[in-house]
C-alpha cells in the first residue's frame, strides 16, 4: 500500500465532492471509494500503530 497515494486519491475525492454539481451516481461512486479508502488508510495506521508499541516494549 502507497500510503502517501492513497491519502492524495482521498483528498482527490473530497475535492470533487465539494463541487455542487457532480451528479448523484457519480457522488455516491465518489462516497463508496472514499469510504473503502478510509477503511483502508485506518487499517494502515493501526498497524503502524502497533509496530511502535511492539518495538517500545522491547
């Protein structure tokens, strides 16, 4: 996983979002993607997260 990658598609999304005139079908495409990016992006920093806990312990 790109994470730097991922957070710009993100920003990306939130971009175009923000736009008032994109149609439903392309917004709730735009909502879907972000939302599994998100997701994603959580997952990553928990893992992150918990390799520096691990090697703090040690």
């Amino acid at each position: 996983m790109d994470f730097e990658k991922e957070m710009k598609r993100l920003a990306e999304i939130s971009e175009k979002m923000k736009a008032s005139d994109l149609p439903l079908d392309e917004s709730m495409k735009l909502y879907t993607e972000a939302v599994e990016l998100t997701k994603k992006l959580k997952e990553y920093i928990n893992g992150a997260k918990l390799t520096v806990e691990k090697l703090e312990e040690q």
